[in-house]
C-alpha cells in the first residue's frame, strides 16, 4: 500500500520565504518513494510525502518550525492510496 503524507504550515508575518526554505532543508531517513513542495497564498508551505507501507505504520515525518516561523500549529494529514479502476 503506499501512503501520503501531508505536512502543512503558514508562516508567520513576513516569513514565508524563511519557512518555505527551512521546509526544504529538512531531511528524512529513510527517503521518501517521492517528495514534493508547494507554497500558496497567506505564505503557507505544504509537503508531501510518498511511502510504501501501512496506514498505521511508523513513518517519519517533518518537525514542527521553530516558533518564530510560523503563525499556528502544522497541520499533518495521512492519506491512503485507493485503486479506481484507471479513472
């Protein structure tokens, strides 16, 4: 089964070049399968992350910012991947 995760944060006033570049900065171990990084408006950062594995398993996900980068608590969400059809 494969797994995503889905780490989401908004910066605090003015800083979102900051979160978005210590975002990018973090390493996981292990890898991910893949990896992608977005921004949006209102400076917030969103990563995702692709594993093979169960939906309860152990994996490894992004900390939390430093206090001063962001303007509330993250946001994480796990999604499991569903086969439809080829659709």
């Amino acid at each position: 089964m494969t797994v995503a995760s889905m780490w989401e944060a908004r910066a605090a006033q003015g800083r979102g070049d900051d979160l978005l570049a210590w975002a990018r900065a973090q390493r996981l171990a292990p890898a991910p399968l893949r990896r992608e990084t977005f921004r949006a408006p209102q400076d917030r950062v969103l990563v995702i992350t692709w594993w093979e594995g169960e939906y309860g398993a152990d994996l490894p996900e992004l900390p939390d910012p430093p206090g001063g980068l962001v303007a509330r608590p993250v946001h994480r969400w796990r999604f499991e991947s569903v086969d439809d059809g080829g659709r």
